[in-house]
C-alpha cells in the first residue's frame, strides 16, 4: 500500500470533507483523513496509477486538488506570500455594492435614489453572479455527490431573497418586495468569515 497526500481546496465544511471521504472510499482507498480547514486529505492506495482518475473525480464535484510537490508548494506558497485569497477578492468585489444597498437603512441619509427598485436590482445583480458562481456552483456539486454543504443553504437563502425581490420589480407596488440588500449581505458577509476562516488557518 502507499500513501497520497493532497492538498485541496475548495472545502468550506465538514460535509465537504465527508463528500471527498465518501468519494475515495468508493473507489477502494483505505486509511483516508480529510481536514476541512487545512485542506489536507491522504490516504492509502494499493495502485497508484488510480491518482489521476481520482483527482478528475474530486476536482469534478468543484474542488481543486494539488497533489505531490504541488501540494507542498501550494502550502508554502499560501503561507509565505499571502496572495489575495479567492474569498478577500470575491469579497472586495461584493463590498462595494452591499454597502451601497445598505446605505438606504440609515435614517440620516436621504438618497431618494437608492429606493428605486431598478437601481437596487443592478447594484445587487454583480455581487448576485458572483456568489451563485462560487456557492451555486459548490452547492449544486455537493447535492451531486450526495452530501449537501453549508453553501446549499448560502445559495437558497440568497437565491429566495434576490428571486423573490425580483419578481417585485413587475409588480404595481415593487417597494413591498424589496430585499436586494438581504440577498448581497448574505453572500458579502460569507466571503467575510471565508476570508478571515482562510487567514486563520494559513497563519
């Protein structure tokens, strides 16, 4: 038997783990550990020619694997020079737009403007693509191999809010259905605790 290490990114919970567990153990690894927040996953394998087919399994379901000296360099390279990060990107991207969303909430401020239904719409829409393309995608993969991930209920929760703001816009009285600023907070403040979740663990 010989052991494989990976490192793989991508996981965001503890059913992201048992999603990769279960797809190894079905293929005949022995001896497998998956750690959620480092990214590291090893096992134990009695041909070693299956590693590519695995790792086209497991990149399949929406996660990156680094394997062999990659996997080593992509540690050091995470730890040492702390490149801005797929979360702090896709959050100071969102960041933006949120805040203006939210901005309607403070009493003290009057722009009358940011009340328009269509406005809130287009300044929600990018933060909107952006989460459905990280944790639409991640979600659909996991209910794909058959262990729902904390992203399913990210995506239903930012999908309801921002479907159902829409539909608002194309009725007589749009204001009643407006929850744009719900819809972004949710998928801004995610990549937040992601960010900070990644900063922790490469500390």
């Amino acid at each position: 038997m010989e052991k494989i290490a990976w490192k793989v990114d991508g996981m965001t919970c503890a059913n992201c783990a048992l999603n990769i567990n279960k797809t190894l153990a079905n293929k005949g690894m022995t001896n497998i550990s998956v750690n959620a927040i480092s990214g590291d996953v090893s096992f134990e394998t009695a041909d070693t020619a299956v590693e590519t087919e695995l790792i086209k399994k497991i990149e399949g379901l929406g996660y990156k694997v680094h394997s062999g000296d990659a996997a080593h360099n992509h540690s050091h390279h995470s730890h040492e020079h702390g490149t801005m990060s797929k979360y702090m990107l896709r959050f100071w991207i969102s960041l933006p737009f949120t805040l203006l969303l939210m901005l309607h909430m403070i009493p003290s401020v009057h722009l009358h403007w940011l009340m328009q239904p269509w406005v809130q719409f287009g300044l929600a829409l990018p933060v909107f693509i952006i989460g459905m393309e990280y944790f639409g995608k991640s979600a659909f993969n996991s209910i794909r191999g058959g262990v729902p991930n904390m992203d399913v209920l990210i995506t239903i929760g930012s999908f309801a809010a921002f479907a159902y703001s829409t539909y608002g816009l194309f009725t007589p009285k749009p204001e009643d259905f407006l929850f744009f600023e719900t819809a972004a907070s949710i998928i801004t403040i995610v990549f937040f605790g992601n960010w900070l979740e990644d900063v922790s663990v490469n500390s």
